[in-house]
C-alpha cells in the first residue's frame, strides 16, 4: 500500500488548511500577481515596481507585506536598499497549475466562464 504524502491535500489538519487559505487569499488579487511576475526575473525594490507599474509606493509596500506574510516574497536589506525577493520558486508552480485550470475553464466553458 502506497504511503501517503503529508502534504496531501486530503491528509491536511484543518489548522493548516486554514493557511492554505491563507496563501490562496494572498494570491488573489492580480495587483500581488503582477508584483510576482515582475520578480521572477530577480529581486527588486520598492521604487523599481513603482517605475515598472506607476502605481504607489504606499500600494506596492501593502501588498509586498501580504505577500511576505505568506511567505512568498523575502526583503534583503543592503545599504539604504530593501529588496524584495521570491522566497520560494514553488509559488510559481502553484500559478502555473491555477493557470492551467484556468485555460481548462475557458476551453470547456468559452464566453460564458466569468469572472465574478
């Protein structure tokens, strides 16, 4: 009999589906997975995303924070600089797989699949 994975989504006490949720919530808002996108390519400040987006500093830095919370951005400190970094190159599996339900939805469902 197959031994099962602790990480089994079937497996998992609700204590810590709790923050399954947690990062699925982090990952909700397109602002957090553009900022995402932007530091695949490597680590970058505060002020790099507002030139990339043009949108605030006061915005980027909230959304760096859920995201750090998470668990899913790290900062680095250097000098008078933070960098903002991916702390784990999994969540971008975890994108790639919502993606791909995603293109799924809109192959089976065309016009109709909505968004809320």
């Amino acid at each position: 009999m197959p031994t099962k994975n602790a990480t089994d989504f079937s497996d998992l006490p609700d204590n810590v589906l709790d923050l399954v949720a947690d990062c699925f919530q982090a990952l909700s808002d397109p602002t957090r997975l553009k900022i995402l996108r932007a530091l695949k390519s490597g680590e970058k400040t505060v002020q790099e995303l507002v030139a990339m987006f043009d949108w605030t500093q006061p915005n980027i830095s909230r959304h760096l924070s859920i995201l750090a919370r998470a668990g899913m951005v790290n900062k680095t400190k250097e000098g008078p600089f933070v960098y903002y970094g991916i702390a784990n190159p999994r969540v971008f599996t975890l994108c790639d797989n919502v993606c791909s339900h995603v293109n799924g939805v809109i192959a089976a469902y065309g016009k109709t699949a909505r968004r809320r």
